[in-house]
C-alpha cells in the first residue's frame, strides 16, 4: 500500500464531502444540535414536579410542613385546596403530580409524639416521575420528622441520646455527588454523535462511487483495494475526532460535566470506537450499491443497538440474561463504559483493557470482513 495514492483518495474524498451541503450538515451541526437537545432535554431525575395539598389541619406545624414542600427544589407547589375532590380533579386533570393530604389531627399528634400520617396521591401514568415524586417526599416527610421530634425531645427536657435511632445510614455518593443525571447521560450523547456521523458518511463512501458511475475510473487506475478503502476512511476519521472534540468540550465546557481523566486515554479510547463504527458502516457501503439503502442499513446496524443495547437509555445488568449477552455484541456499550469512567472516575488506560482490547478485536475482524467484501472489479 503506497502513502502518496492513499492520500490522493483522502483527498477526493474530502473534496467530494465539502461539495456535498448534506455531508458538511450532518458533519458540522448533527453533533451540536444531538447535544443541545439531549443534554437539556433528557433527564433522568424531576424538578419542579406540581405538587397540590388538601391541609385538613391548619395549624402552625401543617404549615411548616408546606413550608419545607415549598422550599424544595424538586417540587413547585401549586397551590392549596379547600376539598379532597379539587385535589382528586387535579391529578385527573394532570396539573398536579403529587398530592398531599394532612390530616385534621395533625398538629395535635405531633405535639403528643403520636405517629401521624400524610396521605399521598402520585399520577403513576408515569412510573419514573411517580416513584421519583414518592422517594422526594418521603425524603421531606423523615426530614421534617427529626425536626418535629427533636423539638418535642427538647421542649421536655429529655435526652436526645435516648431516641436516637440504633442504626443508621450515612450514604457519600462518588463519581456523581450531585447525582446530576447529565453526567450519566451526556457522555452518551458524545458516543451517540460520533455513532451516527460515521455511519451517516462512511455508509456514501462507496455507494457513492457505483451510484455516480465513477467506480469504473478507481477500478482502471492502479490504486489497490486497500488504498481505497484506508483513503475513504480517512477523512471520516478526521471528521469524527474533530466532532468528538466538539462534543467534549461541549460537554465539560458548557454541560460543567466533570473530566478527571486524560486526554490520552479519551483519545484512545475515541479513535477505536469511531475506527469500528466507520469500518462496519463501510463494509455496508460495500455490500450496498446505493446511498438511500446504505444509509438506512447504516441507521438501523448503529443508531438502534446503541440506543435500546449499549445502556445508554437502559441498564445493561437489569436486563434478562438472553438480552444481556446481546449487549456484547454491540460495539458501543464498551466505549460507553470507558467514556464514563474516564470522564467521571478518571480511569486510567490500564484499568479498562477489557472494553478497550474488545474495540480493538471488533475494528479487526469488521476491518477484515470490509477488504475482502470489496473487489477491484465491476462484477
């Protein structure tokens, strides 16, 4: 394989993607857009869920209790409701998500250290948003409770000692102390543009060639099959790297995702998974003679198992054992296990051998299948 011809097919393909407005597109705004959208649109976690409350009581303590709803971020208090049906006809009528209902005897059972309930009413049309609503109120409802019983503790002149729980949990969250879900989510998204760009262009390289009628002139020349295919691909490549560069500043820059690893082991890490993605889009450009079925073949093989299989939308490990040894099979679950973790643990190369040899070996045999599928030949 001879340098110079090689980048002479580099060259005519770069002149080919800068004289195609649709190739220059997805290769210059897909990726800020894929970022934009994602990263304020897709989260895992609720703020300012609307909350409605049926206070029975009245009381000072009841509306301590509003006070604390009130000031949480994860809830907007709607309003206050005179009737139970009001409340009912809210979460019927979708305005409100969460429901709370204090009781009558409220103030008193505090004041008596009895135990006291608030009724809670959750729209579980939506699971995720339900039980996020019940674990956020849960969570306001304990607080205010040691804030309640201490009181009541000291306005006796008791030993706190005394009441202290036997057992509890003092929790420290690592990599994600805020438990941001865009930390969990956009460095999917820079996995998912660099996906979906080296499909979307590496998927012409070839097609375009047989549907333009020009592969007669590549197969007169004397440049190998290798030169071709190692030209197509490189300013794919380059495209691909600059694209995850702007993802990634994106990410950390603007997204304040945190980046505690190297630049080396991103870079690595980056050139093996866009290296499968572009060999396994060319080898569809190479089975596929024309450009509308290659790209939509190039969709369907990368976009779809990086999506529904690689956990970015779903965990891998809660899913069934037969759908679980699909996931191997899919290229991108491996980079999005190494983008995170140098992204957010600061991993170094050494400690992610396992995803990095598995990109490795797939960019290989996916390398290998597309030189021999492609022939000098207009057979």
């Amino acid at each position: 394989m001879t340098v110079r011809r090689t980048l002479a097919i580099a060259r005519k393909e770069l002149i080919q993607v800068r004289r195609d407005p649709r190739s220059l597109l997805i290769a210059m705004l897909m990726p800020v857009l894929l970022m934009g959208l994602l990263g304020y649109g897709a989260r895992l976690d609720a703020r300012q869920l609307p909350v409605w409350i049926f206070d029975r009581d009245g009381s000072q303590e009841s509306q301590a209790l509003l006070h604390q709803v009130r000031a949480s971020p994860y809830f907007a208090l709607v309003r206050t409701v005179e009737r139970y049906d009001a409340l009912v006809a809210a979460l019927d009528a979708g305005r409100a998500r969460l429901g709370l209902v204090v009781p009558p005897d409220f103030s008193r059972r505090l004041r008596s250290g009895e135990r006291v309930a608030v009724q809670a009413l959750v729209d579980g049309t939506d699971d995720n948003s339900a039980h996020l609503a019940i674990g956020y109120a849960e969570a306001i409802l304990d607080r205010f409770a040691a804030e309640v019983q201490g009181d009541w503790i000291r306005r006796r002149g008791l030993s706190e000692r005394a009441f202290v729980a036997p057992l509890s949990i003092e929790a420290r969250t690592w990599y994600n102390e805020d438990l941001d879900s865009r930390h969990f989510i956009i460095p999917g998204v820079v996995a998912l543009a660099m996906a979906l760009v080296g499909a979307l262009l590496a998927s012409l390289a070839v097609a375009r060639e047989w549907e333009r009628g020009t592969m007669e002139q590549l197969v007169s020349t004397p440049v190998t099959a290798a030169e071709i295919l190692v030209g197509k691909l490189l300013p794919y490549f380059a495209i691909g790297m600059a694209d995850a560069a702007i993802c990634v500043a994106i990410a950390v820059g603007w997204f304040a995702v945190p980046f505690r690893g190297t630049l080396l082991a991103l870079a690595a890490a980056t050139a093996l998974f866009l290296l499968v993605t572009l060999l396994v889009a060319l080898f569809i450009s190479v089975t596929i003679r024309n450009q509308l079925g290659a790209s939509q073949i190039a969709i369907l093989a990368t976009l779809l198992p990086f999506n529904m299989l690689s956990g970015f939308a779903f965990p891998i490990d809660q899913m069934p054992a037969p759908v679980r040894a699909i996931t191997y099979v899919v290229w991108g679950r491996y980079y999005l296990t190494v983008v995170k973790a140098i992204l957010l643990k600061g991993s170094p190369l050494g400690d992610l051998l396992a995803p990095m040899s598995a990109l490795a070996l797939y960019a290989l045999a996916v390398g290998v299948l597309a030189t021999r599928r492609f022939r000098k030949s207009l057979d």
